[in-house]
C-alpha cells in the first residue's frame, strides 16, 4: 500500500489479515491491493506471488462462470458490481484459481466508504461452497 492510501484502507488490509474468513480488496479504480491467507487456497496462489493488479486482469484470471459453465463479464461480477454501485452485492459462481482446479464459491462484496475521503473501494468476503 502507498503511504498516499487513506487509513481505512490500510486497516481494512489489517483487519483481512487477522481474520480466518478469505477477503479481497480493491481500490476506487478496481485495483487488487491484497488478499488474505486464507483466500490463497481458494485463488491458488500467495498474494505474495500474485502482487497488485488491475481489474482487467482478476476479473478474468479466475474464469468466472455461472453454475451451467457460462462465462461472467467482467462487470457482472460481484465484486465489480460493488464498485460500480457502491452497493453490497451478493452471487454464487464458479471461478478457477491460479492452481486450475474450479471451485463452486460465494461471494458478499462490500463498498468501503472512509469518514472524510468518500469512496475507498471494495472487499469481497467469499468461501468455497462445499457439498452442493
């Protein structure tokens, strides 16, 4: 994070880093800022590995798709969704991690509105749906 990035930000990313649920989050812009630990089984990759990057490419990387195996745009991703709307979004989909392996998961995506900045971005809380 750049010593620019509003504090709700920066503790936003500490928060994800003390909880056992997976959460990413992004910038205004879309920008991937980070992921935590336990959202790189579901991603197959350490953020560590994966760095920051632009909405263009993590909203494609995990080839979303809805459960009949169609792809997602970009835009009808929760998490973008979110953003655009500023708004909580809520979806079930399939994505594949870095690792190839498809995973069925849900994702509540959250606007992050800071006291004085405005809009901050976005966190998806998502899990693996197992079982169904």
């Amino acid at each position: 994070m750049s010593p620019q990035q509003a504090i709700e930000m920066i503790l936003t990313r500490q928060l994800a880093s003390y909880l056992a649920l997976p959460i990413f989050v992004v910038d205004p812009e879309g920008m991937l800022v980070f992921y935590n630990e336990p959202a790189e089984p579901i991603l197959g990759k350490r953020f560590d590995e994966t760095g920051a990057m632009p909405m263009s490419e993590w909203s494609t990387i995990f080839q979303p798709t809805d459960e009949a195996g169609v792809a997602l745009a970009p835009t009808a991703l929760p998490l973008a969704l979110a953003l655009a709307e500023q708004r909580p979004v809520h979806r079930a989909f399939w994505i594949h991690g870095l690792d190839n392996v498809r995973r069925h998961i849900e994702a509540t995506c959250l606007p992050l509105i800071g006291q004085t900045r405005g809009f901050l971005g976005a966190v998806a809380l998502f899990w693996e749906v197992v079982g169904r």
